[in-house]
C-alpha cells in the first residue's frame, strides 16, 4: 500500500512518540516559519535566529558527546584504578602493581573509546530518538569488557577485577544518562525551532503531504521541512498544510541544485516517482558532492525498527519484516522480570501501601481495596485489585451518568466524576490507586508494561483488530499511559496500545517504565 492509498483511506501512522511536543517546522511560502503548535517567526530574520538548523548542528551535537563521553570514560577508569581490590585497601604503594594498573587502565580507556566510535553511537540517525543509541552505547561497552575478559584469560593476567566490578556498571550507567540528559537538552531545544535537520520533500503532491504531516507528529524527527519538489508539470506554487504554506522549490529533475540554496541536509523522496527505481538512482547521482543525504519514505507503517531487516540480493535490497511472536524466549524473560521486579515493589512499597490503606479507611466508609472483573491475555478474566477511590455504589450510579461522558469509543471517562472520594482524587491524580495491581503481576494476570486492562463491556465492542489488545497481559502501566492517559481518545488509545502488542521489547520497557515515574510526578491527563 502506498503512502497515498493510506492517506485517502483516512489512515494514520503508528509510529511510536516517546513525548507529545512538535518536532517539525514547517516553511511558509510568505517568509514565515508556521509550527504545528501555532508559533510563528518573522521571515529571514526568523532563519538567522534559529541556531545550528542544517549540516553544523549535528558536528557541533556530536563532539559535546564525544568530549562528555571521553570524560566518564576516564572518570570511571581512574575510579577503578584509584580502588585495586587485587591490593590491601585503595592506593598501594608496590610499584609493579601500580604500573600494571596504569598501563592496563591506559588501555581500558583507549579501547573504550575507539568502541564508541566503532560502534557509531553518534550517528546522525540514532540521536534524539528511539532506544538505538543507548543499546549502541551499552553494545560497545559490553563488546569492551568481553574482549578484555577473553584477553585476560589468554594472557593470565590477574589485575582487572575492579573495571568489571566498578568501571563496567559505572560507566554503562553513566554514558547512559550522558545520553539521556543530552537528548532531552535536544528535545527542549527543538521545541523552540533548534538543531533541526532542513530536508526537501520530493514525490507527487499528496505524498508530499502525507509525509510532512507525519514529521509533525514525531517529537525525535526534528525535521525542517525547507520546500517540496513536485513532479514536472504540476501547477502548484505551495502546498498548504494545516497552517503552513510549503513552498515549491522546483521539480524533481532540478532537486539537487536546490539543496545548497537552501541548506538543505536531506532529500526525502516521498513516494514513487515518475520513472521508478531508475528516476531514485538518478537523483543520488545528482546529490553527490552536496553533502546532502537521501531519504526514502516507505510507506509500511505501526513497525518498529528492530523488525525490519534488510538484505541485499542481485542489487535488489529486500526488506524482510520480522513478524510479531507471542511466545518463545522474550517472553519468558518478561515473565522473569514481572516476578522480581513486583515481588520487590510489594516488599518496599508495603510501608507506604499500609499508609494509603489508613487513609482511605478514614476518608469514607467501605472497602480498602476496589476489585472489579477485567479481560486479560486470550479473553482470560481476572480480578484486577486497586485502592477504592469511589464511593460503595459506583458501579451502581454508572447509569445515571452515561449522557455525561467526556470520552469517546467505549470509554467511559468524567473529569469532575462526583463518585470520586475526597482522598480519591489525589490517589488517581499520581497513579497511587494503582500500586496494589503489582499483586496482579505477581499472580501472573497482568505485567508491569502492556496495553490498558480492559473491561468485558469493552471487549464486548470491539471491531475489527481491536481484539489484537489481548494477544499479550494487560499491563500497570503502557504507551497510553505516558501518552495522555484520560486525554486521548478511543482510536489513539487502541493506535498505542496495537502499536505495543506488536513492537515491545525488554529495552522499550524499561524506556516506559522510567517515562511512567516522570509522568506520575507531573501527571496530565490523570482523573
């Protein structure tokens, strides 16, 4: 399907968005620089003010990481060395020793920071979005100390037991919230129309526009739509989109001679073009030497990176799409992790649960605890236990406030519910009602990451692919969950939750597990 079939059937990507701010900035054909979010800049002097916008931020970006990197690197190193566990107590005196320790901590950093490298941690198109940089970055340290593990077996050298127990967890640990903060530095700079990558968007009008619209809808693309190239012939002089004039630069024959009168560090062909994989080729011949990349839109949609591989055959590049699994090894961890990770919070969190649990006895009459019947993996029901945070008769008073519903779909969503209780508001404002579900991830009815517990009234609706909800366990908390929440609507809440059925991993958890705390802390869209 092309990406201008799913656009007249109303259909809309499900690509995964770690937060909802704008990325895009979208070029008005009058002077002005329209946002998505409603912002608008004053013609030139808005291009001069915006800063490292094109080739240099990504130069600039990269070597901040590689100094701040290198640093850590060293830190964590000279950690190790300053603390021997070989030697009686840190900082002995014997000579032999140390210079041992100098020449193999010399070498740990060399070689760590060349694996850094090696492993193109700092490439253009893994920073600012998605879980590839960080799994680089722990791939290369791993890749480090597994070949100086090997090392010291071949050679019976004795004197590394301190980089494995310190500098390995240390300096995993550290270069990733190295990443971390420096990403959303990034991300908050983008907001304001900074470090954006100037692309040119090449194909017929309508792809053209299906594919900027979706720049607008991914915080990490940070793309700075410049002009269109439209097929020759085509009378358009811009394409409006939402509140941004695009302009049309040129055709696509003429494309690579606009690339450096606009700054552009990108060619993004749309959709098939007039004259097929031939016209494609061409065009790369025509970008070479203006330092300018090109970017082939596909319009396979709701995939995540790791299921796409590509192999070439005969010059023919083949792109096999892993399918989703259901069982298997991957699942068995997730399994592994519930267990250890639920049974820990019931444990730790037991002083604060017995807390909650007195106030609620003495906000209002009734039961601590709130179970109510919920549909989980395969249409299996289970007893899904939170803190009460409504009156007794909840359930009971539904009907009489159907007409009032703020949501959409099958969902059931009041903002000002008067069910509510008075220590129920806050209990549901930061999630606390909640924490008992870790008994049901312990019992084995949900799992700490999934799509949203759903009620049998609920299933009962579903249509279509909807039902693809209960291939895996429901889960505490999701992609709905840091998304929005009570915010969106019935088709964004089935996009996520579809959207995580077929694309979770181990790595995106822990990504969403992390997003969950900052989202508890500061809630929107929790009532």
């Amino acid at each position: 399907m092309s990406a201008v079939d799913e656009r007249r059937r109303g259909y809309r990507p499900r690509g995964i968005r770690l937060t909802r701010r704008p990325a895009a900035v979208l070029a008005s054909s009058a002077g002005p620089l329209a946002r998505p979010w409603g912002t608008v800049d004053s013609g030139v002097n808005a291009q001069a003010a915006r800063v490292d916008s094109g080739q240099s931020w990504a130069k600039r970006y990269r070597r901040w990481l590689r100094i701040t990197d290198a640093v850590i690197v060293a830190v964590t190193v000279a950690a190790a060395y300053a603390f021997r566990f070989e030697e009686v107590g840190p900082f002995p005196v014997h000579a032999g020793a140390s210079g041992s320790y100098l020449a193999v901590s010399i070498a740990v950093v060399l070689a760590w920071v060349l694996a850094l490298e090696v492993h193109r941690t700092r490439e253009e198109t893994v920073l600012g979005i998605g879980s590839e940089e960080y799994k680089r970055v722990l791939d290369a340290t791993l890749g480090v100390f597994g070949g100086i593990a090997i090392i010291v077996i071949l050679l019976g050298i004795d004197v590394v037991r301190s980089y494995f127990a310190l500098a390995l967890p240390a300096g995993a640990l550290l270069l990733l919230v190295n990443r971390w903060q420096w990403r959303a530095w990034l991300n908050r700079q983008r907001v304001f129309g900074h470090y954006l990558s100037k692309v040119i968007v090449v194909g017929a009008p309508a792809d053209v526009e299906y594919v900027i619209r979706q720049f607008g809808k991914v915080s990490g693309a940070a793309y700075e739509v410049v002009g269109a190239a439209l097929p020759a012939g085509s009378s358009e002089k811009h394409l409006q989109i939402s509140a941004a004039r695009i302009p049309v630069l040129c055709d696509v024959d003429s494309v690579a001679g606009k690339v450096a009168e606009t700054g552009a560090n990108a060619v993004v062909v749309a959709g098939p073009l007039e004259g097929g994989t031939r016209a494609i080729r061409q065009l790369g011949w025509a970008l070479e030497g203006t330092r300018a990349g090109l970017v082939l839109a596909s319009s396979l949609t709701d995939v995540a990176g790791p299921r796409i591989h590509w192999r070439p055959v005969e010059g023919l590049p083949l792109m096999h799409v892993e399918l989703p699994r259901f069982t298997g090894v991957k699942h068995t961890l997730k399994r592994l992790v519930d267990i250890l990770a639920s049974a820990a919070a019931l444990l730790i969190l037991s002083p604060l649960l017995g807390a909650l649990a007195w106030i609620i006895v003495r906000d209002s009459k009734g039961p601590v605890f709130f179970r109510q019947e919920r549909v989980g993996r395969n249409g299996k029901r289970f007893k899904m236990v939170k803190f009460r945070s409504m009156v007794t008769t909840a359930e009971q008073d539904l009907a009489g406030l159907r007409h009032l519903n703020e949501g959409a779909g099958l969902l059931f969503k009041l903002k000002n519910d008067p069910r509510i209780t008075a220590c129920g508001h806050w209990l549901r404002k930061y999630s606390l009602d909640e924490l008992p579900q870790f008994w049901n991830v312990l019992k084995g009815d949900m799992s700490l990451v999934g799509p949203r517990p759903q009620l049998p009234g609920e299933v009962d609706g579903y249509e279509g692919d909807v039902s693809r909800r209960l291939l895996i366990k429901p889960g505490i908390t999701g992609l709905w969950q840091i998304n929005g929440r009570s915010n969106l609507d019935w088709d964004e809440s089935v996009r996520w939750d579809l959207y995580y059925v077929e694309n979770w991993s181990l790595t995106g958890d822990i990504m969403i597990l992390w997003r969950t705390f900052r989202v508890v802390l500061h809630p929107v869209g929790a009532y």
